[in-house]
C-alpha cells in the first residue's frame, strides 16, 4: 500500500512498532493508538524504530512485530522528554529520539501498520 502524500514533500519509511501479541491484534483492527501509549520517553506518541533489533526489545520474549509505513515530513531530534505531547512547533511532525532508534508520531494518519509478525 502507497500512502498519500499529498501534504507536501514527504518521505515514506518502512519501520517497526514492536507490541505484545494481544496489542498486536488490536492494531489490525484499529490500527496504532498513540493516545494508549505508555512508554514515553522520547515523547507521548507511536514509536517506531527502523531497526527490528532495537524493537525487539520493547516486545517481551513473546511478541510481534508491527512493520509500518510511515509518512515523515519533518523531523526535530529530542533527548529524553517523557511530558512531550505534540512537536514544539507546528511545522515538525515527527520526533527522533536515542540517536536514530526511536520515531515518535502524534497523529493518525501519518502512519499505516502494513505487517504483522508474530514470534517468540
């Protein structure tokens, strides 16, 4: 699936959201809701990361892979900030965070979960 980016010159990026199993099947029903997030520590929003290795860490020994496509406009690099909620300012749409590992999103429709795998 191609996504829509008609916003602007945008990049589209394979990356993965590693859940539990049961939030897994969630998400292809209702996709990612970043509102439910709960680890936070580059930003209240959907992390992604492009390496499965690093994802991999936040799934438990049973766990699943979302891989995503995910639209990136603008990027700003934070450090640790667990109370940020929305980017700083409107033009940025997407947070890095842990020297490239971790994208964080704020929104729903910049973000499509494409795959799902399971493994343990």
């Amino acid at each position: 699936m191609k996504l829509d980016n008609s916003i602007g010159d945008v990049r589209e990026e394979t990356l993965f959201h590693a859940t539990s199993v049961n939030n897994a099947i969630s998400i292809a029903h209702n996709n990612i809701d970043w509102r439910l997030t709960s680890r936070t520590r580059f930003g209240k929003g959907a992390c992604f990361s492009p390496y499965a290795p690093y994802a991999h860490r936040y799934a438990g020994r049973k766990g699943a892979f979302v891989i995503a496509k995910v639209l990136v406009k603008k990027i700003e690099t934070t450090g640790i900030n667990y109370g940020l909620e929305i980017p700083p300012t409107n033009d940025i749409d997407t947070t890095l965070g842990n020297f490239g590992n971790v994208y964080v999103k704020y929104d729903d429709h910049t973000f499509y979960p494409e795959y799902i795998v399971h493994y343990s």
